[in-house]
C-alpha cells in the first residue's frame, strides 16, 4: 500500500511533479506580468509625452529632422 501511496496515481511522486510544474508557471506568470506593466507604460509614453516619441521615433525608425545632416564614417 505504502508503494502505491508514494509511486502511483496521484501520489507523492505526482504531488512534488505538479508542484515544480506549478512553481514554473506562477514564475513565468511574473515575468508576464513585469512585462506587460513595462510595455503598458511604454505605451502611456508613446500616447502622451512626445519627447518619447521622438526618441523612439529616432532610435527605432532612423528619423531625421530637416535641418539635421547626417554623416556617414567607414
């Protein structure tokens, strides 16, 4: 009986599986949620602040002003 209890169906050895399953996914639902909130705030920038958007603009796109000259060095 004692076996079966700790290697069968539903046993201890499935309980600590699951547990570590479990773990894994609470783990990963954190890093989702970190980066979720990051990526809302990016958003709330790109809506409302537009020296973000610029800088994003500049970084992200290659965007020039009119008035900038761009020199390339080999």
């Amino acid at each position: 009986m004692l076996l079966f209890i700790v290697f069968g169906d539903m046993g201890l050895k499935d309980l600590f599986a699951r547990r570590a399953e479990r773990n894994e996914i609470l783990t990963g639902n954190e890093k989702l949620f970190i980066e979720n909130t990051s990526l809302y705030r990016q958003m709330e920038r790109l809506e409302n602040d537009p020296e973000f958007i610029e800088a994003t603009a500049r970084k992200e796109l290659g965007v020039v002003d009119p008035d900038e000259r761009i020199i390339k060095l080999k």
